[in-house]
C-alpha cells in the first residue's frame, strides 16, 4: 500500500481520520508507523498529500490530513476490453486503476462464456475493490468509469458512435495488421478481444464503425498481457 486512501466516512467531527480493519494492520504491520509518524493518504476522487499519526494502537489510528496535491493526470485512453474470465478480470481492473486508464468498458464477444456475466467479481463494490488496490499501488486517487456492455451489436451500433469520435481508434488482434503505433499523444479508444480474438463478424463491425485493426506481432498474448503491453507501448 503506497498510498492510504480514505473516502468521507473515515472523518471524524474534527476531519481527522480513524482508520480501522486492514488498513490499520497493514500501517503497524507493514509500515511499523507509531503515533508522530507520517504516512502518504488521498481522499477518494480528490486530492492527495501526508498524515500525521496523532494516536495508533489494535483497535484504530487517528491521522491529522493535509491534502496539498492533487492526483496524477490519467491517460487520455478508452479501454474496451471482452470480458475476460473471474480470475483475470480482477488482475485487468487493478492494472486499469494502476496504469492511470481514464475508462474501461467491458464488452461482449461470441467467445465469452455466458456465465463470466454471473461472476461476484462484477458487483459494484467488487469492482471498486480491485480499482482502489490499483490506485493505492500506483499513488492516485481518482476512480475510473467502468461501464458492462452485456449485447455486442447494441453497443457497437448506438454506443460506440458516440465515443470514436474524437479519438484514435484502435482494435488490437493477433495476424498480418499493421504494427501498433507507439509513443501517441492524442486520445485513444482500444478495443481488446477474448482469448483467442474477436470473430470475423465483429472485427467488420468494428471496423465498420472506424476502428483500426493493429497487432503486436505473431505472438498470441493472454489477455491480461496485451492490456499491459498495449498501454506500455501507446503511452
């Protein structure tokens, strides 16, 4: 935990905060703070800065905030990921948080198994779970959208005309495309497939609607690997 983050109702009557549960263990067991310390905290979509431990023991610290910084500008990036099975999809919306991305979609395909819709992973408070263990890693504050697209066709056809443009689209897929395009500056709309990529059917839908195919080579990447290497590469 490089940064403890804390929302409105970890503030007392004074704006202190009482910290309590895991991320009172992790400050005595992982840091080894004691009252006078300092440790880095940011307010939930605000800003950041230093607290200083006014008292700490088993039960609760109480923290005196100064909130001076503000948090680090995303990546001007739209994420359109298929959704990707329980086990990877927790792994994917951290490194969404921790990479800075701006927002995520998360889409069907024909190769998504039905019931990865049925996964806890995608309740709401789920998800900011995983979101804020990326922001803590990466010392930011601010949540990104995440929006569930359950009907590929709907999206593609009435959602995604309003967020091309505007943006460099993009649709990475594993053949004989163009290389990815490094280092961009100007905003970014990503698609990313399944394992396995997207089908014939959709990659003309997507391009259809002014996607550009790209690929990163040959290789056939897990999904979780081509979010990181695709991010990596664009920005």
């Amino acid at each position: 935990m490089n940064l403890l983050l804390f929302s409105a109702k970890d503030r007392n009557e004074n704006g202190q905060l009482q910290i309590t549960g895991a991320r009172l263990e992790h400050l005595l067991a992982v840091h080894g703070k004691d009252s006078g310390d300092t440790v880095r905290v940011g307010e939930i979509n605000g800003g950041m800065g230093n607290a200083t431990i006014i008292s700490i023991d088993k039960t609760a610290a109480v923290l005196e905030p100064v909130l001076d910084q503000q948090a680090p500008a995303k990546l001007p990036l739209t994420l359109v990921v298929a959704l990707p099975r329980p086990k990877m999809l927790r792994r994917i919306l951290r490194s969404t948080a921790e990479f800075g991305v701006e927002e995520l979609h998360l889409i069907n395909s024909y190769r998504v198994e039905k019931s990865f819709w049925q996964t806890p992973v995608l309740q709401p408070e789920v998800i900011e779970q995983y979101l804020l263990q990326g922001l803590e890693q990466s010392r930011d504050t601010c949540l990104p959208a995440v929006h569930l697209h359950k009907r590929f066709k709907p999206f593609v056809e009435d959602e995604l005309p309003v967020l091309v443009p505007g943006k460099q689209a993009l649709l990475a897929h594993p053949g004989d495309y163009p290389r990815c395009p490094r280092g961009v500056a100007m905003p970014t709309l990503l698609f990313i497939g399944p394992e396995g990529g997207f089908i014939p059917y959709e990659i003309e839908k997507l391009e259809s609607a002014g996607c550009q195919t790209v690929s990163l080579g040959p290789r056939i990447l897990r999904v979780e690997n081509a979010v990181t290497s695709l991010i990596g590469r664009l920005f």
